[in-house]
C-alpha cells in the first residue's frame, strides 16, 4: 500500500497548462478519483502519476519517496488504459504473465498467480484465448488481471468503463469496487461520468481546467461544494439568481428580480455583503409540492414542461425571467400553463457569490 | 529521498521545463536510438555532401584553379547550337573532280535543270574534252551538264529497298552541358506532370470498364531496369526498329524515323519518370475530401473550373512532390545518356570522369585532386538538388507520407463513364499506357531473345542468354554480389530505418523534425552526387590498404550507398506502422516494469514487423536496381561489380544488349516477386520509387 502525493504539480503543452499546481495527497489503500469535464486535465494528471508523463514543475511522491522524474518502468504502478492496451500477439495468458516473467518468477509460480489474477476478474479457462477473441467487457478483464497480478504500489485506472455499453458498466462498476476493497490497494482512477465517481470513491477531486475545485468524499462534494463549478458539475442542480440582503452568520437571504425570499446556507469558505448579486443552487429534488405556511423559499410559477420520469415528476417552472427544474412527487399530475408554488428547506438552498457565474452558467446540467 | 513533509513550508524548486525534459525523455536506450540514425545520417550523408558541396572552393585552394573558370566554360554553359534539332536525309552527294573516272556503287541520281536524271548501279561517269559522259551497264551513253560537281546516291529503305527520307530526332543540343541537362530535366518534368495529372484525374475521378487493368499497366513502367529499358527505347525508335518499319513497310510513306541522342534521353526518361506524378496525384487526389468538391459543385463551378480552383490546388502536395523528384531523377540519370552516347550531359560528365578516375587505379592524385571537375559539376547537381527538396521537403516528409497513405476516410468520388469516355479512354488512354510500359515489355522480349537488331528480335523465344549468365563467372558473379550487397545494404537500412522512424514517430524533442528531414532527404538527392562524395572520401591514400579503400574494395562504399539511398522506403514504412501502433501498447509494457528496449522487442517489433519487412523488401529491390553510384564506383574492382555494373559493362563493352535484356528479366522477376509478397503476403502498401 501506497500514500500518493502530488505538490504543485505542473503540466503544459504548449500554450495549454493542462495540469495546473495540482496539490493532493491520496491516502493508503484509497479510492480516489479524478473527475471532471473532458480536457480538464485529469487524464494528464494520472499520466504524470504513471510516469508516462513529466510534471514540468512540482514534484510526485510514492509515500516519501520523490518519483518526480522515475519512469513508468521504475515505479511499480500499474495502469489500466481507456482502450485497455491488451498486446494483440499474446494470448490472455501471456498478457496477464507479462509483467511477472519481468520480475523473473519461476514458470511455476508465474502460472499460478496469472490463475488467481484471471480467476479474481471471473476469466478462469480463458488462457488460450487472444484479445480479438475477447467481448469488450473479457478485455476490460483481463486489463485488470494484468494490473493487478503485478501487485502494484498504485493501481491507476484511465476511464476503463468508458468503453463497454450501460448494462455492463454497472456490473464492472460494482465488481472493481469489490477488488480494490479486497485487496486493499490504493487506485486511482479518473473519469468524466459523476455517477461512477460517487459510487466508486472514497474520495473525489473535481477538476476543471487543469485545477482542482474540490477534494473530498462523494457526500461532502455533493452536499458542501466548495464553489459554483462544484456545485453545477456535480449532481443536477438548478440556479436562482438573486440580490442577498439579510445576511446573518453562514445564513442569507436573497430576493430575485420577481421578488421571491430565498434563505439558505452561505457555501463554505464564501461571504456575502447586503447588496451583493449572488446565486442560490438548488438540487431539483430539494423541491416540495407543499409548502408551510413561511413568507420565504417559497416560489410561484408556470409549468412549461411536465414529464413523467418514473421515480418522479420533472417541472420545468418559469417565473418571470427564470427557469428552475424541479424533481417532485410523480403521483400528483400537471398540466403545461398550470400555477405552482414549490417550497425548498432552507438547508437546501446553497447560496455563493454570483462573480464568475456567467462562465460556468452554460455548463450547469438543469 | 526527498524531506517532504507535508505542509506549507514545503518549497518547490522550479526547475527549467525543458531541463526535466532532456532528463525525462533521454534515457541510454532513447540516446542510442538518437545517436545511430544521426551518427550513420552524418558520417554517409551529411559529411560526404557537405565534402561535395565545399569542394568548388577547395580546388581554388589544392589545384590552385579558379572553380569559376570549370563552371563558366563554354562547355558547361556554352548556347551554340551543336546539332540541328531535327534533320531530314534523302541521300549522300558524292563529289565529283572533272576529269576522273567513276564508277557508281549503287543507284543515284543527278540533278540537271531541275530535271533529275536516273543512274543505275554500275554506271561510269566519265569526261571526254572537258564535257561529262554518263555510260550506262547496257552501254547506253548521254552527255551530263557540263557543271556537274556531284552524283546524289539516295536513302533507301532497309525494309522495302525504296527511297525513303531519314528522320533523324536530335532535340535541342547546346553546347553547355549544365544547359542540356536543365533543359531536358525541364522538359520531361513538364510532359510528366501534364500526363501524369491527366492519368492521376482519369483514375481518380472515373471508373470504366477494365480499369484495374488500366492501372496495373500503369505501374509497369516503374519496374526498374537500368540500361535494358533504355535500350529498348532506343531500339523501337532506330531508323531500321519497328516504328521506323510500321511507317515505313507497313503504312508505306516514305519515311524512317530516328530517334537519338537529347531526344531519346528526354523519351526515356518521361516513359519512365511519368507515373510517379501520376501515383503521387492520384494519392492526393484520392484524399480530398469529396464534400470540397461538391460544395464547389453547389456553387456553380464545373468541369475545367471546377478542377482548376478545387481539385488542383487540393492536390498539389502530391503534385510538386513528384514533380520534383522526376526533375532531380532526370538531371542525375545515367542511363538514358550512356545508352544513347548523349555525353553532353552534366550527370554522364560526372560519371564519365569518376570512372576514369577509377579505373585508371589509385594514382598519386587521389580524392579531390583526381576528379575535380566532377567535384565541382556534382556540386552545381547537388546544389540544385537540395534547392528544390528544400522548397518541397514538407511535402515528401514522413508525417506527410503517412497521411497520404492513410486514405480510405470517405468513398472517392468516382463517375462510371458513358459510351463517349470509354472511348476516349480506350482510344487514347490504352495506347498511352501500352507504350509507357513498352520498355518492360520490351525487356522481357529483349531478354528472351537471340538478338535484336533489325525491327524484331530473333530466335524468340530462348533462354539461352539466361544459361550464359548462370555459366560465366563474369555474368552471374555480379548477379551474386548484388544479392550480397542488397543484402547487406537491407540490415543496415532495417538498423537506420528502425531507429530514425521511432524517433521521429515517439521522442518529443525540439529538433526531432531534423531528422525526419535527413532520413527523408535522400529520396530526393542525386546518386552521382553521393558517388562523388563517396570517391573522395573513401579514395584517400590514408585508407589505403583498409576495406574502405574504394580502388581496392568498392564493395563497402556501395553497400553503404545502397543502405543511405534506400532508407527512406524501410523508414517511411516502419514509420507509418509505428503512427497505427496505439503508443498505450508500450506504455502498458513499461508500466508493468519493462524497460524501453525490452518493449522494444516483446512489444513494439512484434506488432510492427510487417512493416519492417515490407519496407526492407522495397529497399532490397531498389538496392538491386541501383544505378548511378553501381557504374560510378562499381567499376573499381572487376571481382566486386554489382549487376547494374556489369549490365553497363555487356552494354558498352561487348554490345550484348540480349544479355543485358536477360539481367533485366532478373531484375523485374526479383521486383514482381516482392510487390506480390508486400501485397498479397504481407498485406502491406508497395511504395513504389518517389511515392
């Protein structure tokens, strides 16, 4: 088991930073990912934590030692590709022994471990076989076996779901938990798709433009972003824009332009002054059908669009200017042009500064 | 071990990133993978070239001549006309002295007031009292003009007996070399792109009927045997060869055609050079995009608009890249020139005076000294050379040729022709392309044949001229070195080949595109400039009695020569397999532990060893076909004569053009094996010489 940690770490192509003074420690036998919107970096992040890549400043550490400038080759973490890289020359067998014949283990031993690497990733009696011979998901496999069978310091794993179709990614998904939890190896894994890094991790580091926004555990990113990005990137959210005025502790209120009360909880780390333009991120399940008798976080409008999405109802609300998705109870039906009142609980209103919103507005997933 | 802690207080040294660059990338496996191609690029290509090209100056300062005065001589630039460009002959005056006696030896004629007057074979013209007299064989007696100076004996057909005029071709001869020699590879460039792009288009952009046999005609004319294919150009335009028969016997006019010296190299050389513009535009063509043209199309451009500001300039790339290697092909040709006796040629000076040099033994004089005129010609060649491949060098680069291969990304945008194009394809195109690949063919019947002097070869079919290569020593021994040399030349190519294209498709390094450029450069460099290079490096007294010493053992130097001209194809390939090879494959090997040069050969080779071996099958062919620095240095040491050399040697020597034919079998035989093996075996793309 391995701690990994990156300091200030650096990567440009060009006029591009890709990786932009990363800083993050990743604990011993840890799940954590790298998530984020494509071209944020990550890739480049886990590439430089392979030593496929250089930083071109800061420096990666392997417990306490500085792998800065170590090669892939001198650093024992193995990695599994996006497209799974499995040598079209070599049978399963052969594939999965690679990395063992280079530690120059007797023929004997090496047979055995490829056996209870192939037999932990379900691929028993499938030695002789080739790659091309293989479905996306027995690729996917035995990328794994040969990853693991090297009992590597770090696992690292480039978006190896990406490629096989929904059904199979779920049960890959489940099945790669498992393994990292029974052999208690620390992985690191990147990917775009936020639901894969909320079930998988430990922890996760939203990454945007080569930074990263947020580290923390799936609850505490989901619950407590950290920032605007954060907030829209992860999980679905709607927004609210507002004008703060009441402002008392880590509580606010802000009024829209229709004249709506909205009190929620200043975001961690951000402060608001009466007056401030500012913006309340509301999660669309966060809406209520019926709401108290309160003078506030309460909002009136017309249904544009109603759809029957099974667990729920989705609302698309309009009132005056704004637009605000709302996931609410599916047994209660509406119509388009029909008024609605939905009530949000006060700690469920996340209000940040509106500075910088109008780059990441175009991002939000409503 | 570093002291990091954690915390703030850390502090991070930033260093340089390209310092962490050269530290990270250039590990002893990546170094020597550098350091081969480059030192092997430098000590054969680079340093040889560089010896050619200050060579002008060092023979101001060692022969204390002004280089000046060798390049501004009349016979390198001189602009008098040598030759009329074309001659007619109807007949042969013979001059008559009043008084004498004559006895015709075969029909003539005089002329007498505009009146012609008939004179059989046999006839005396005699004077009697200052006044001519013709007697007749049958003693008939008139009296002739009493200003008769001369009898007109006229030319006959050698097939019909007939009197017939003699067209005899020259072209354009000046008197400067320099001259012909940019004149003529003027010439054939423009004809070969204006027919090449007419192929390229036909092929590209039309189907018809029997156009996979079209194109497999189409490429017969890049089957390379030297000398042979030239003297069977020379033999189909002869005053007594086919052509001259078909218009002559068979069309029966009054004409016989000869085709010779300028002309016939310039001949030679378009039926040769064409179809590598026709295959580099063809590939360039074959990349556009056919939304470009559509869209043109949308906008109301058609026809000859529509190619002239569409289809033209999208494939220019494949057009200037052929263009100007035939421009370079035909200014360092040596084939064409020798077989037609075209001395007036600034390649066959250089030749001429290295292989004097050569064969007249190691003497005093030796390196620049012996040849300084060829020094200083090969530099003006090599200057001219590397001026042009500057000019299109993105265009022939490996990153270039990998995309141009690439291809296949949309459905071509190809019409099925009507009634009026078949005809016109079949009409023009067909006999085109039949008399385009008329040397090879001609080759085959050539090599088959007992002799061919006269309009067609006799004694076909025989094998008799392979039998006599295969029981004398002098014939098949050269046949046995080239295998050897080719050989040896391909282990080089593979080492140099292998280890250029890795670096230039996988280390990322400013200055990495200097090497792309050196492995690429000498498809476009002329070989008589590297047999220059290589005479003046490998002829100097110090290396006397090493095996680099080109009098003794000419052997070294043109295993090395073929390894260095033929590079590119092995390079180009390994290169374009290298670029399909996802880079994830040896990154997975090295991130389980293996080091470069172990992933090298579990991994890397493995996957792309089609690629090397098709394209050290290419360089094996070209290396056996190789011409200019076989003849140049290859004449050195009678024990060591490549095959092209000894082709040279049966052509000028002893006239056995049969024999030469037969090697040219040889050389087509080993060339169709490959492309067979390369296409059908192997599964790869033939490049063909150029493309």
């Amino acid at each position: 088991m391995t701690e990994v940690r990156l300091v200030e770490v650096t990567k440009r192509f060009g006029e591009v930073v890709a990786v932009d003074h990363v800083s993050v420690t990743i604990k011993h036998g840890e799940f954590f990912t790298f998530l984020g919107p494509s071209g944020c970096g990550k890739t480049t992040t886990l590439r430089i934590i392979a030593g496929l890549e250089f930083p071109d400043e800061g420096s990666v550490f392997f417990d306490e030692e500085d792998v800065t400038m170590k090669r892939a080759y001198e650093r024992k973490a193995a990695m599994v590709f996006q497209n799974y890289a499995l040598w079209p020359h070599m049978s399963v067998f052969d594939n999965v022994a690679y990395g063992l014949k280079l530690k120059k283990l007797p023929p004997e031993e090496i047979k055995k471990k490829v056996e209870w690497a192939l037999e932990l990733v379900g691929l028993k009696g499938m030695e002789d076989r080739y790659p091309t011979q293989l479905s996306g998901g027995q690729q996917q496999r035995v990328a794994l076996a040969r990853a693991i069978v090297v009992e590597p310091r770090v696992l690292l794993l480039d978006e190896p779901l990406s490629n096989l179709d929904a059904k199979l990614r779920l049960k890959m998904r489940e099945e790669l938990k498992t393994l990292q939890m029974k052999l208690g190896i620390t992985a690191i894994y990147v990917t775009h798709d936020q639901e894969e890094a909320m079930s998988l991790s430990d922890r996760i580091a939203v990454m945007n433009a080569g930074k990263i926004m947020q580290v923390g555990t799936p609850k505490e990113v989901y619950e407590s972003p950290r920032n605007l990005f954060v907030a829209t990137f992860i999980g679905k959210s709607t927004a609210v824009m507002g004008k703060a005025d009441e402002i008392a502790g880590d509580r606010a209120t802000i009024t829209t332009p229709d004249g709506f009360k909205l009190r929620g909880r200043v975001a961690v780390g951000y402060k608001l002054s009466r007056g401030e333009e500012a913006v309340a991120i509301i999660r669309p399940e966060d809406f209520e059908l019926e709401p108290p008798r309160v003078d506030h976080n309460v909002i009136e409008g017309v249904i544009e669009i109603s759809m029957f999405l099974g667990p729920y109802n989705r609302l698309k609300v309009r009132t005056g200017k704004q637009v605000i998705s709302a996931y609410v109870d599916p047994d209660i039906s509406f119509k388009q042009g029909d008024r609605v009142k939905l009530y949000i609980p006060v700690d469920d209103v996340i209000l940040f500064p509106a500075k910088g919103w109008e780059y990441i507005a175009y991002e939000a997933v409503a | 071990m570093s002291e990091y802690k954690g915390g703030k207080s850390h502090k991070i040294k930033k260093k340089s990133s390209l310092s962490r660059r050269l530290r990270f990338t250039l590990d002893p496996f990546t170094i020597t993978m550098i350091i081969i191609p480059v030192l092997l690029f430098t000590l054969f290509l680079v340093i040889p070239l560089g010896y050619v090209l200050i060579s002008p100056a060092l023979v101001a300062v060692q022969a204390g001549y002004s280089p000046i005065s060798a390049v501004t001589s009349s016979d390198i630039i001189g602009t008098n006309l040598l030759v009329d460009p074309i001659t007619v002959t109807t007949g042969q005056k013979i001059g008559l002295f009043p008084g004498m006696k004559y006895t015709l030896p075969s029909d003539g004629y005089i002329l007498a007031n505009g009146q012609r007057i008939n004179l059989v074979k046999g006839t005396v013209i005699e004077w009697e009292d200052g006044t001519p007299y013709a007697v007749f064989p049958n003693g008939t007696r008139i009296e002739l003009p009493q200003d008769l100076r001369s009898v007109t004996i006229p030319y006959r057909s050698p097939f019909t007996g007939e009197e017939a005029a003699l067209i005899t071709i020259h072209g354009i001869k000046f008197e400067g070399a320099l001259l012909n020699s940019l004149i003529v590879a003027a010439t054939v460039t423009a004809i070969a792109v204006i027919l090449g792009l007419l192929v390229g288009f036909v092929f590209a952009r039309y189907n018809f009927y029997g156009k996979t046999f079209f194109r497999i005609l189409a490429i017969i004319p890049l089957l390379m045997v030297p000398f042979a294919n030239a003297i069977v150009v020379r033999r189909l335009f002869a005053q007594d060869g086919p052509i001259s028969y078909f218009v002559n016997a068979v069309l029966g006019l009054p004409y016989l055609i000869d085709v010779t010296g300028i002309a016939g190299v310039v001949l030679t050389q378009v039926i040769t050079f064409f179809p590598i513009v026709y295959l580099n535009v063809f590939s360039s063509m074959m990349l556009i995009d056919p939304t470009l043209e559509e869209q043109a199309e949308n906008l109301g451009a058609r026809g000859f608009k529509l190619f002239r500001t569409v289809t033209l300039p999208l494939s220019l790339p494949g057009l200037l890249s052929g263009a100007a290697i035939v421009f370079i092909f035909s200014l360092e040709d040596l084939g064409g020139p020798i077989v037609f006796q075209e001395h007036n040629l600034l390649s066959y000076k250089i030749f001429e005076k290295i292989s004097n040099a050569i064969k007249g033994g190691a003497s005093a004089e030796a390196g620049l000294l012996a040849i300084p005129d060829a020094a200083i010609y090969s530099a003006i060649i090599l200057a001219i050379a590397l001026t042009v491949f500057v000019s299109i060098k993105k265009y022939l680069s490996l990153r270039q040729y990998a995309m141009m291969t690439k291809g296949g990304r949309w459905t071509p945008r190809a019409r099925m022709l009507g009634l009026k194009g078949h005809l016109i394809v079949y009409l023009l195109l067909l006999p085109f392309l039949l008399f385009a690949a008329a040397p090879q063919i001609g080759v085959l019947i050539l090599g088959f044949s007992h002799r061919w002097v006269g309009p067609s070869p006799e004694g076909f079919p025989t094998a008799e001229n392979f039998a006599k290569i295969a029981t004398d020593p002098a014939l098949y021994k050269g046949v046995i070195n080239s295998l050897v040399y080719s050989f040896s030349a391909v282990l080089i190519i593979i080492l140099l080949g292998f280890t250029a294209a890795y670096v230039v498709a996988r280390v990322k390094l400013p200055g990495i595109g200097v090497l792309d450029v050196l492995a690429t450069s000498p498809l476009a460099i002329p070989g008589i400039a590297i047999a220059t290079g290589y005479f003046l490096m490998f002829s100097q007294p110090f290396l006397r009695g090493t095996p680099l010493y080109i009098y003794v053992n000419p052997a070294v130097a043109l295993v090395i020569s073929y390894a260095v001209r033929r590079s590119p194809f092995t390079t180009r390939a390994i290169y374009a397999g290298l670029l399909q090879t996802h880079p994830t494959y040896e990154e997975a090997a090295m991130n389980l532990g293996a080091s470069k040069s172990r992933t090298l050969f579990t991994i890397l080779l493995p996957l792309i060893g089609i690629s090397v071996l098709s394209g050290a099958l290419i360089s094996f062919v070209y290396s056996m076909s190789e011409t200019s620095t076989s003849i140049t240095i290859g004449l050195a040491n009678e024990d060591q004569r490549p095959l092209v050399a000894v082709m040279y040697d049966q052509f000028t020597k002893v006239e056995a053009y049969q024999i030469v034919g037969a090697m040219g079998v040889i050389l087509i035989a080993i060339q169709l094996t490959s492309i067979v093996i390369i296409t059908m075996v192997l599964k790869q793309r033939y490049a063909f010489i150029g493309v």
